[in-house]
C-alpha cells in the first residue's frame, strides 16, 4: 500500500497567519481527496478531522500559533452547484471532523461568490471566487480556522481568510488535507 507524502515545502496563501495540511496532493493524497470529494467515501473524514486538529497543536506547540481557546472554525465551501450534484460539501464534512477533534463545533460563516476553481491557471482562481461573510453568523474573534480539502493555488484559502478579516477577525489559520508541492 502506498503511504501518504508529506505536503514538503509550501507557501502560506496570503491573508493567512499559518497553513497546515497532511500530504502532498500527489499520488495516494490525490486519491484519498478525490475519494471524498468525488467518491463520497466519508469513512475517512473523523480520522483526517482528528490528523488536522493534532497538525494545529502541533502548531501552537512549535510556533506559538494562539492556543488556549480553540479557534472558530468555519470552511470554504463549494459552489452551490457542486454541493447540489454530490448531496454535501467536502470541506464542510472536514470542518465539523477538525471542530469536533478540537472540542468546539463549526460555523457557516462564508457565502461563495463566484465559480468552481478546479480546472483554472492560478490567476483565474485568483480573479474568480470571493466569499462574503454571513451575518449574523459570523462572530467577532481573535482566531478562526479556515479548512478545505486542497490547497492548490491558494486563492480559495486567501479569498475565505480576507472576508473573515473584513468580518473582525484577527488571526486566520488555514487547514487542508493536501496542499500542491512548490514548484521550483
């Protein structure tokens, strides 16, 4: 069986304070995210929930990342289209797997604003989706944790971690599954 590989050296998508991720979108990471996102196999989602959640210690623990209180956590969802065609959204599976490994629950916090990213160069995905708080639903707080399945360009990530911070917030963390190796 092939194993899971590190997600290696990767940037952290702009407007975000810290990005952690599990694997490299290659390979058997590749596979286990399409299995959810395209598959519906969701048997993995508490077991990659509880990975993510112990990613985050691990980072307050060797960063000093806020701790303490944990962070409000709410995800990038999918277009409406998509989530009607599979009957969930992926990341929102993710988010309440990670809020639930953290003792806290997740919120619907974003509205997307514009079209599916998969498919498109980066500055596509860079000019093509926005996300717009929703309130009252968003709350005022020092840390929220934005989580998706894979960071690919980063767009989707920077977009969510923006309208959060339009929204009040002060330090936005980011967690995905995968993450796309740096290019060189």
């Amino acid at each position: 069986m092939q194993q899971l590989r590190p997600p290696g050296a990767h940037e952290v998508p702009d407007g975000l304070d810290a990005l952690v991720a599990l694997c490299s979108y290659e390979s058997t990471g590749k596979d286990l995210v399409l299995a959810l996102k395209r598959g519906n196999r969701r048997a993995a989602v508490p077991l990659l929930g509880c990975a993510l959640a112990e990613s985050l210690r691990a980072l307050h623990d060797d960063h000093g990342a806020p701790g303490g209180v944990p962070p409000l956590v709410t995800w990038a969802p999918t277009t409406p289209p998509r989530r009607r065609r599979r009957g969930f959204d992926q990341a929102e599976l993710l988010a309440h797997g990670v809020a639930g490994a953290l003792g806290t629950r997740a919120f619907r916090t974003l509205r997307r604003l514009g079209p599916a990213q998969s498919g498109l160069a980066a500055p596509q995905r860079l000019a093509g989706v926005d996300f717009a708080p929703l309130a009252p639903a968003v709350q005022r707080s020092d840390t929220w944790l934005v989580v998706d399945d894979v960071v690919t360009s980063g767009a989707t990530m920077s977009c969510a971690a923006r309208a959060l911070r339009r929204a009040g917030a002060d330090w936005v963390l980011g967690a995905a599954v995968a993450v796309t190796r740096r290019r060189r």
